[in-house]
C-alpha cells in the first residue's frame, strides 16, 4: 500500500474532528445543566472550551489546507478533506450555540424557575446525540447512522414547535412570565439550531461516502 | 456539430502475438474536447491510442478486432485509405520529433508531400499553423533556422503546427509533454486548451493531474480494460469503481 504517510495524517485530521466534537458535546450538556439544574457553577467551563473549539477549527482549516496543498488528493481523499472543513465549521458553530445557551441561563437564573422542564431536557438530549453519532458517521463512513441523525433532526424540529406553544400560552396567562418564557424559547432555538448544524455534518458524510450530495432533498429516510 | 461521437471504440480486442494488450476496449471520444487515457504503464492506453489512426499496422504480429468507427466509418475496413486516416487523425509524439529541416520546411513537409506547389498558399498555411500553435510570433522572423535547434516545448509546439497545416480532424498525442519542463508543460496545456476549440484531441499521460487539469472525459485503463470512463470531474471526484479510486488517489499497486 501506497500513500501511508498521507493516511496518517488522514487519521490524524479525523481524531482532531472527534477531539472537538467530544468538547462540543460536554459544552451543550453543561449549558443545559445551568438551565435545567440551575447550575451556575458549570458556566466558566463552557466559555473554557469554546476557546479550545475556537483554536482546534483554526487547527483544523490548516491541515485541511496543507493536505490539500501537499498531496492534490482526489476521489474519496477529496471528499473527505473538503468534507472536514466543512463539518470543521459547522462544529465550531454548533459550539457558539452552546454559548447562546450559556447567556440565556444567566438571565434565567436571576428569577425563579417557570415550571419543570420536560421538553428542553428531551432536546438536549436528541441535539447532543445528534452531534456525536453525526461525528460517528463521518469519521466512520457510516452513511446508515448518517440517514438516521437526519430522521432525527424531525423530531427535534417538533418539539420546537412543542414548546412554542407552551410558552406562547404561559405568556398569555401571565405577563410576569413573559422575560422567562423568551428566554426559555431561544434556547430551545439554539438547540434546533445545534441540530441543524449536525443534520449538516451528517449530509457531509453521506457525500463523503457515497459522493452524492443530498442537501435540500426530500430523501431524509432512515 | 453533431453529438455524435466523432470516435467511437466498441469490443476492441489487440494481441500482440499471444499477448493480449487491449480487452473488449468501448470508448467515445466527443467532438472538440479532451479526452485523457490514464493508467499504469503497461495497462494498454498507448496501445489504444495507436488503434486510432492504425499506427499498430507498423507492428508485425499485431491483430485487431471489435470496430473502430471515425465518424460512423469502421477504419479497420480493408479499403480504408491508411494515409488520408493519418492525415485526418494526426499523432503528436513523447519526444518532440521534427524533421532535420527548417522551421518552415517542417511544417510545409505535409503539404508539399501532398502535392501543393503553390508557394503563396503553402506560405499562408505555415503562417497560420504556428499562428496555432502560439509560435508565430516567437519564430516568424527565424522561419529558416534549424528546427532541431529550437528549446523544446517549442518543438513540440513545431510538430503540433505540422499537424495542424495538414488539417487533421482528431489530434493524438502520446504523453507530449513527459520530456518537458513544468514551464514548457503548461505551455503545451494552455495550447491544448485553445486548440480544442476546433479539434477533438485525445491525449495519453502519465500525469494524473493534467489529466484532471485539461481534459473532459477521462478513461481509466488497467491490464489492457477500460475500467471507468466518464467525464473527468466524476473520474477525480466520485469514481464508480474501486480501482479507478485506488488509482487516482494514489492507492495503486
């Protein structure tokens, strides 16, 4: 076999993507927890890695480049570095949202809480699970879980819709409610959001894979 | 122009002797564009070239099956006139190869040989072919030195005006630019590109990036069989094959 230094570094580019992705993921568990658990304690932590995520995508771009440069890689080779950068922007984006997040929770937690939560939590959940299996299917070629990340992306959409609806009613009964019920509405904004970037990464790697792109197609079947 | 192909390659099969070098080969090669033949050394693509204008008759022992059509003509048929084919389909070889002559002389050679006299006419052809060949203006006062002499990548820009003065339909070139300098590569490139605005040009490299910077449709061929063959862009970005794959990404052998 040809090319063994140019599959190390290969191998290489693709822990860089896991290594940010896993701090991507702990920083959206922890912005929940200062919603949900009202846990302060966890904020300073995700502005801490949203720092390291920042330096990995620089890091990231500049091997994607030198590769690209050194080696005029084509076919699978290409997609997969092109695909790289791109899932490379869309994790530092997904990350960002975590700090959108992080802001809400500050604001939140100058009042008492406006009722247990049952929806955020649930998105949470589907938004960080997306990420990592998103992450799972690109640098594993895994073009099945990729499709199955997509599916996923709907049921986050619906309650999204969910909870607009319950927070537009809370709004209407009391006026009080209104600054909370804001707040509580972009974060889950930021979780659909977090989930569109992995429903990105995801379509990345079906190209990746298959070298089809399937953005804005109808074909989002498991 | 029409969309039929103006070369049309179905089950051809070549044996060198007992050797057989090329394996119920299909290829289409579109009028005006580059078509690129790449592949290891030995996989059959010079071979493949040389079937177009029957330049494997020079060989004994060579038999040739399955169709070769120039524009829906079969040019294996035994009344096929084998130098008006050469003349339409021109070959440009590895090393530039012009004759011990002048400049000019060079590319009055095909014309003389079919038998112009007219010295204005002649002139006026040899103007215009290295016009062609971007060396006019670069040699326009020198016409009568030695061609031998020149650097080469304008040598081989000299046997590509030859050609060209016999007006060929379907230019073949056998890695031209393997004996030149990145400079004088990017040269021959750039003329290849212009020279496709009026001729079909079908080109053999070794070079898997000029393949993928010149050409249009690509032929990946192994062990005498044309595994994939399709536009270029698809060949060096989503190949269907895992050979073509290994190939172009370097993974091959």
């Amino acid at each position: 076999m040809m090319e063994r230094h140019f599959d190390e570094n290969l191998q290489a580019l693709k822990y860089q993507l896991m290594k940010m992705s896993a701090l991507a993921e702990v920083m959206i568990s922890d912005a929940i927890k200062a919603v949900v658990d009202r846990n302060e304690e966890v904020i300073p932590a995700v502005y801490e890695r949203e720092e390291l995520v920042n330096q990995m995508q620089v890091e990231i771009d500049e091997t994607c480049l030198t590769q690209i440069a050194l080696h005029q890689p084509a076919a699978g080779d290409l997609r997969f570095i092109m695909g790289a950068a791109k899932a490379n922007a869309d994790l530092e984006r997904l990350a960002d949202e975590a700090i959108n997040i992080v802001k809400r929770a500050k604001t939140l937690l100058t009042e008492p809480p406006l009722k247990p939560f049952i929806i955020i939590p649930e998105m949470a959940m589907i938004a960080r699970g997306m990420v990592r299996d998103s992450l799972h299917a690109f640098v594993n070629r895994n073009a099945n879980l990729a499709r199955e990340v997509m599916f996923r992306d709907d049921r986050l959409d619906a309650l999204k819709t969910a909870i607009a609806a319950e927070l537009t009613d809370c709004m209407t009964m009391e006026s009080s409610a209104v600054s909370r019920a804001l707040n509580l509405l972009l974060v889950s904004r930021y979780l659909e959001r977090i989930g569109d970037h992995a429903t990105n990464i995801a379509e990345i790697s079906i190209f990746v894979v298959e070298g089809r792109d399937v953005r804005h197609h109808a074909d989002r079947k498991p | 122009m029409s969309a039929d192909p103006v070369i049309s390659v179905r089950n051809l099969d070549l044996f060198y002797g007992e050797f057989q070098a090329l394996k119920q080969v299909p290829m289409d090669v579109k009028d005006r564009h580059i078509t690129a033949l790449i592949g290891p050394s030995g996989c059959g693509k010079s071979t493949l070239l040389r079937t177009l204008n029957r330049m494997n008759d020079l060989i004994p022992s060579v038999r040739v099956s399955g169709t070769i059509l120039l524009e829906g003509k079969d040019i294996y048929l035994p009344d096929t006139d084998v130098c008006l084919l050469r003349k339409r389909v021109g070959m440009v070889f590895q090393r530039p190869n012009p004759f011990p002559l002048s400049i000019y002389d060079n590319v009055a050679f095909g014309l003389r040989v079919a038998g112009m006299r007219d010295r204005s006419r002649i002139a006026e052809v040899v103007q215009r072919s290295l016009t062609s060949a971007a060396l006019w203006d670069a040699l326009k006062d020198k016409l009568h030195h030695s061609a031998v002499e020149l650097p080469l990548d304008q040598q081989q820009r000299l046997c590509v005006a030859r050609l060209l003065a016999v007006e060929p339909e379907v230019i073949l070139m056998d890695e031209p630019c393997s004996a030149l300098d990145p400079i004088a590569t990017s040269r021959i490139e750039e003329l290849m590109l212009d020279l496709k605005a009026k001729y079909t040009i079908v080109i053999v490299t070794h070079n898997m990036q000029q393949a993928a910077r010149i050409s249009d449709y690509s032929g990946y061929m192994l062990l005498g069989e044309m595994i994939e063959f399709g536009k270029t862009s698809g060949l060096f970005i989503s190949p269907k094959d895992k050979r073509t794959q290994d190939y172009v990404s370097g993974r091959y052998g």
